[in-house]
C-alpha cells in the first residue's frame, strides 16, 4: 500500500500567504475603528478566516483521512466551549472595581495620611 501526499502548488501557497498578510493588515484596521463590541467579534472571525487557510491549506487537512478532519472539527469544538464557559463566566460576574488599601501610596496614585 502506497500512500500519496499532495503537494500544493507554489502559486496555491503564495496566493495563501497574500491572503493571510492581507488579513493580519485587516486585523490591525479594524483595531483603530471603534465597533464598540463587534470589534471582538470581528477580530475573531477573521482569526478564524486565518486558521481556517493554515489548516486547510498549509498543514493540508484538506487532503487527510476523515479521522484526521474528525480530530480538526473535535479541536474546533472543544475551543469552542473553552470560548463559551470563558465568556459565560466573565458575563455573570459583577465587576464592581473597589480599590484596596495598598494601591494607594506613593507611585501608586493619591496618598492619604
């Protein structure tokens, strides 16, 4: 049994490249636009865009055994509820910042005798 590894062709990987230094520019756009909060959401979708291309393209998942795609959407998931309880955690705190004593003195803002 012979196992056969698709090579990419270079103009695939340059064009892959283009794309990712294009949106890694995008990225950094759109940190100096204020979306208040779509700039998270915004962000993390082109991150995805951009994990999306080095898995499919360059690590060559496109081209693997469905157990090895199997493992990659696993991944996805698992990051995926890593990402939901983070932010289910941080949305039923109440963050009221109430500064303690030792945060006040000298460097550390107003001092009080």
């Amino acid at each position: 049994m012979t196992t056969h590894s698709h090579i990419p062709r270079v103009r695939t990987l340059v064009l892959v490249w283009l794309a990712l230094i294009c949106a890694t520019g995008m990225t950094t756009g759109v940190s100096y636009v204020e979306l208040g909060w779509m700039n998270i959401v915004v962000a993390l979708l082109i991150a995805v865009v951009k994990a999306s291309l080095v898995a499919w393209i360059f690590m060559g998942v496109r081209y693997t055994t469905s157990l090895t795609k199997l493992f990659v959407v696993a991944g996805l998931l698992w990051l995926g509820i890593m990402i939901l309880l983070t932010f289910s955690d941080y949305h039923t705190r109440s963050w009221m910042y109430q500064p303690q004593p030792w945060s006040h003195g000298p460097g550390n803002g107003p001092a009080t005798k």
